[in-house]
C-alpha cells in the first residue's frame, strides 16, 4: 500500500540532480547542458557541500529514498556516485533499505561501470529506452539502438541490479499503433530477464524546446488527442493482460510491491530535498530551487553561499490541493482519508466534499473502505479532475 498523504515526520528522499548530457534531445525542457562535461569533478564537490550545509533541514529524519536524475548521472564516474552517497550517508540517518535509484541511458554504461555503481550502493536503476522503433529513436533525437536497451538491462542484471525501470515515450510524430504494441510485446516478452518497472510518457510538446520551435513552424506534426490515448489503453490492456500492476497514472510494476518507492514520496506529497543545480524540493513546507547553471551552482557555494534561486512557503490550502493532485494519481490506493486528517487536521470529506460527489456522481472518482480513489474515466481526464481541487 502506498499511503498517501504523508505525515510531516515520516522519513524523506533526496534527489539529486545531475544537468549534464552528451546530447540534447528536441523534446526535453529538463534542466541539462551539453558541452560541460570538464565541469562534473568541481560539480561533485559542489553537490557534497550542497548536502553537508543543508543536512539540518531535515531534522534528523531518516532517509529512505535518494535519487539521481538529469540530465544523464550515468555521465558520472561511479567514484563520483560513491562520493556523494558516502557524503549523504556521513549527514543524514539513511535507512538500511533506502531504494537509491540512478538514471541512465542505454549506451552510456558498461559492465564495469554497472559494476562499479552497484558496488557504491545504487540498487535500482532507470533506463531511457523512449522506444524500440528505429525510426522513432532517431526522430525523439536519441543517440541508441533498441539492441542497447536490452543489452543494457541484460548486463544491469549481471551486475546485481534487481530492480530496473524503463522509460518509454509515446505519442511522438510519426508513430504507428502496430510500432508501440510491438514496443510493449517485446517488454513484456522479457519476463524475469526484463525491467521489473515501466515508466511511460505521453509526449508533451514544451515551450523553448526544439520541438516547440518546429511544431509553431509546421515543421513537425504531433499525433491527435485521440490516437495518444489509443496508445495508452493499448499499455493498460497489454500489460494487464500480462499481470503488471497499474499502479499510478504512468508507472506500472511488474512484481508486487515493485513501485518506484522515491517517486511515490511525492504523490504521497511528502518532504524530500533537492540537491544540485536547478533542482527542487519541499521540506517542512517550504518549497526551494537551486540556480539553474552549474557554473553559477558551483561558485555560490565555492564562495560559502546556498544557491538557492527561489524559496516559496506552502500555505495549507494549497498543501491540501497538492495532496489531491499528487495522491489521486495513484490508482489503487488513492488519497487516504485517515491520512488527509492526521496531515491537514480537516476530514477529506469535510473539506472537500462537494468536490468528491460532483466528481463521483459524473464517473471520475469512486469511493474506497479507506479513501477515494479516481476511475478508469478519471484516469483518463486525471488533469480535469484534480483540477478541481485547485
């Protein structure tokens, strides 16, 4: 079970945030910069000072999550990966069992470098497959073969990686129905070899990408509402009929229990800290963002300074809005109504009563012995829902 919300001292995760890539892909509006790879050793150094200097904020609250995302950390040595771990591990109580998660794209990692990151204590890998289809890699700006991702994972497992996710993109220019099924039957067709975990991604055309300059050029053409939500009940049909378990709006697990437990922290609307240049994170409720550079990262805190570029209080209306957006994207748990009171004082239902029938008498949300929870019609308008609640 997936508890949402969370309660103001329950333990936190940690993201790290890594903004270096070889390459920029046309669609990402992520924080990353390519060309600034001689940057990555003072980096390091800036991110374990980061780390050091705002240990306190959590109160000595364990650690139960770390995450370290891009941008590519597979671009990381894996002696940078164990010093920062190292450095949290020195701060911070980390629980035995913390799930600590790496991203990686599949022609970035070696057998000696799964090794090595294993060995520094990362236990579940994400992988950035975006698709199998040849034609789609090259038009999504990828720099892999589908071979990579297999070999990717085969070699993951070797090195003693248990838990390994996948993230696919669909909903891209140009992408046929037969081309994404295919994609989910050779997934799928990996059983125990395979991913335990798939993330995936309708694409969003974001403004100041690349895609966004070609779509206002007519240059490129994005598939209609209705073809990207045909490809979406493709994944829910096949990997139902395949016994992964659809857990979130775009996260499937394939064992039980198998949720990514650091992206969960946030549906559950819990604290977790963001480390490094243009991240973000909510502690005790108050929302923080580094600076977006890393050149400007390292020099603040070279010079003693937090490089903090905006802190914003959570009043307790919009916290309780937030717990509505975040935790009703969990499919099978919901929002729990015992937990809403323990973390906001008010019941669910008194607060948002009104809300919850509107929305369960048009089909979009049903009640549970412990919460609510969003239909299968929700899921599908899940934007139009938890707006609602804003």
């Amino acid at each position: 079970m997936i508890l949402a919300p969370m309660g103001t001292d329950d333990p936190i995760g940690i993201y790290i945030h890594v903004p270096f890539c070889a390459h920029i892909c046309p669609y990402c509006d992520f924080t990353t910069y390519a060309g600034k790879g001689d940057l990555i050793p003072s980096y390091v150094d800036a991110v374990m000072e980061e780390i050091a200097r705002r240990a306190g904020e959590a109160r000595g609250r364990e650690i139960a999550t770390i995450y370290l995302g891009g941008g590519t950390p597979s671009l990381l040595s894996p002696e940078h990966i164990a010093r920062i771990l190292n450095t949290i591990d020195q701060q911070f109580p980390v629980l035995p069992e913390a799930e600590i998660t790496m991203e990686a794209n599949p022609n970035g990692l070696t057998p000696e470098h799964l090794r090595g990151y294993r060995a520094a204590g990362v236990n579940r890998l994400s992988i950035g497959a975006q698709t199998l289809d040849r034609r789609g890699l090259r038009t999504l700006g990828r720099q892999h073969e589908a071979q990579d991702v297999f070999t990717s994972v085969r070699e993951a497992h070797a090195a003693g990686f248990e838990r390994i996710n996948l993230d696919f993109i669909f909903g891209w220019p140009g992408q046929r129905r037969e081309s994404w099924q295919r994609d989910l039957q050779e997934v799928i067709a990996m059983g125990d070899e395979g991913p335990d975990h798939l993330s995936l991604y309708s694409l969003i055309i974001e403004p100041g990408t690349p895609y966004a300059d070609a779509q206002a050029r007519g240059i490129l053409v994005m598939p209609d509402n209705d073809a990207t939500a045909d490809l979406y009940e493709d994944a829910i049909d096949m990997l139902d009929a395949a016994g992964w378990t659809h857990y979130e709006i775009a996260n499937w697990s394939r064992k039980p229990n198998g949720h990514s437990r650091h992206n969960a922290i946030y549906w559950q609307h819990g604290d977790y800290l963001g480390i490094g240049a243009g991240a973000f994170g909510t502690i005790d409720g108050m929302r923080v963002m580094n600076q977006l550079l890393p050149e400007r990262y390292i020099v603040d805190l070279a010079d003693g300074r937090l490089p903090q570029s905006n802190t914003e209080p959570l009043d307790e209306e919009t916290a309780r809005g937030e717990t509505m957006m975040l935790g009703l994207r969990l499919l099978v748990d919901g929002v729990d109504a015992n937990a809403f009171q323990r973390r906001h004082g008010v019941s669910l239902t008194h607060h948002f009563g009104l809300q919850i029938t509107r929305m369960t008498e048009l089909g979009m949300m049903e009640t549970t012995d412990r919460g609510v929870r969003l239909t299968k019609r929700g899921m599908m308008l899940a934007n139009s829902v938890v707006t609602e609640f804003l």
